[in-house]
C-alpha cells in the first residue's frame, strides 16, 4: 500500500513470470507522480526492484524471453506531457541478464549462427531425455513434470542494459514482443486512428502492416506466435501475420441486467470512493 495510490478505477496493473514466482508491477518508489516498473517476489516478502529508475512515466510492462526481458511503455522520449495531456509514448525494454542482451544485440548472420546452434543442443538434449525415459519404463508418465526454468536477475550492469524498442514517439494503444524478441507488433495513432505496425530488430526494419484506421486496443498473440488478436469497433479480430490478413471472430454471447442493481452499486461505488 505504501507504493501506489489509485487515482482512478482499473489503473493498477501487475502480470505474472513465467516461473509465476515474480510479478512485474507499477510503483511509486519516490515522492513524485512518476510510474516506475518494479520486479517483485510473489512471495511478498520481499521490497520490489526497481528496473526503470526513471524520472519518466513507465508501464504496462511484459516479459519476453522466457523472463530474461522486461518491456514497457514510457514517455521518455516523446513529447512532453503539460497539465497530464498529449505527451507521446515509446517502448523500451531491459534485460535481466547478460546472455539475454547479447543475444538480442546479435546481428541478423550472428543470431541465425546462434539459433543453429541452440537448436542443435535441444535436439541432442532431447534425445537423451528419450533415451533415459525408455529406460526407465516403469516410471508414471504421470509423475513427469514440466520443467520450468526460474527467471535470474543479474543486477550488476542492470541500467546499461536498456535499449529503446520503437523507431518513432506516438499515441501507443498497446504492443507485443514474440518470445524470441526478433518482432514487435504495436498499434499507434499518427494520423486517424491507430494502425498495426510491426518492427523486426534483426533487420532493422519497421512498417505498417495494416491500416486499420481503429479505436485503441489491447493486443494479444496466440501459441504459437502466427495470429495477433485486438478489439476493432466492438469485435474481436484474429490477424494472420503470415500473409497481413484480417478476419473478425463471431462471439455470440446473452447476459441479463438488472438495471435497478446496476444503479444501486454505481451509487453505493460513488459514495465509498468519497467517504474514503
């Protein structure tokens, strides 16, 4: 409680690690109406680190790299917000550990090298990993567990490791990293509405991919990294990355109203926010 205040309903955030031991949150660590991102035990017993230290805002961070990297929205670089309006936002990103950086600082001929040989490795570990289970026949393929790797935390040289992700400041709605953080899609707002961009680090290029001419959203990518999901006037829309191509997913749903309650909650709401 010592470090957030809520200034408005829905604008605390906070998202899970990979290995769900860690949350990413937004904090106020100093006196001052500054967001920065914090890392924090889920355990609770523990102060969070701060990853941005900024005199900016920052939020809506996410992990990428199985949890090697943290990325986030701040208005660092943009331009400056007067009386809290029109300041323009990027994405930046920091790393957590050393590998993960040089990784994604590798060239496009360096990381392809590199992914050959991360490849190699998996198979080779992969089919010692079969060997022994025929082995060992007699083991409960229910007993197997997924491993799970737990996120580390390298804070020597931790600030030298930011890099700012997108090209240009604009009006975000939203963005996301692949696992692998060769791609970034976002949806920004230069002209009428926001359009889907996408940005490939390794080759250095950015661009739309779709001019969408939309209302903000959250955007979202499956599984396997082929399809982005966003909201486009009141309807969910399922984006194929492979070939740029839009189609609206059909939700049929039914809910029941009761308008009388509904009434009574947003007035019992409004008199608990100013009693408090």
């Amino acid at each position: 409680g010592s470090y957030n205040y809520s200034y408005s309903d829905g604008d605390q955030y906070y998202t899970w690690s990979p290995d769900s031991k860690h949350l990413l949150v937004q904090f106020f660590e100093f006196e001052r109406w500054n967001t920065d991102i914090g890392i924090v035990n889920a355990s609770g017993k523990e102060k969070p680190i701060n990853l941005t230290q900024s005199g900016y805002g920052s939020s809506w961070a996410k992990f990428a790299m199985d949890g090697e990297m943290v990325y986030y929205s701040t208005d660092k670089y943009g331009l400056r917000s007067h009386g809290s309006w029109g300041s323009q936002v990027d994405v930046e990103a920091i790393f957590l550990t050393k590998q993960a950086y040089y990784k994604f600082t590798l060239s496009e001929e360096e990381y392809k090298a590199w992914k050959e040989a991360e490849d190699e490795a998996k198979k080779e570990a992969d089919k010692k990993s079969a060997d022994d289970k025929s082995k060992d026949k007699n083991k409960d393929k229910n007993d197997e567990k997924p491993v799970i790797k737990p996120i580390t935390i390298d804070l020597d040289g931790l600030q030298d490791r930011k890099v700012r992700l997108t090209i240009h400041s604009s009006n975000l709605s939203d963005y996301v990293l692949n696992n692998e953080a060769t791609e970034m899609y976002y949806l920004s707002n230069f002209d009428k509405g926001f359009d889907l961009w996408s940005t490939k680090f390794k080759t250095s290029e950015t661009k739309i991919i779709s001019k969408l001419g939309m209302g903000g959203s959250s955007l979202s990518l499956d599984k396997e990294e082929k399809f982005l999901f966003f909201n486009n006037n009141g309807g969910i829309t399922k984006f194929e990355i492979a070939n740029s191509t839009p189609k609206p997913v059909s939700v049929k749903g039914e809910m029941q109203l009761n308008t009388a309650d509904e009434r009574a909650y947003m007035f019992e709401h409004a008199w608990r926010q100013v009693r408090e």
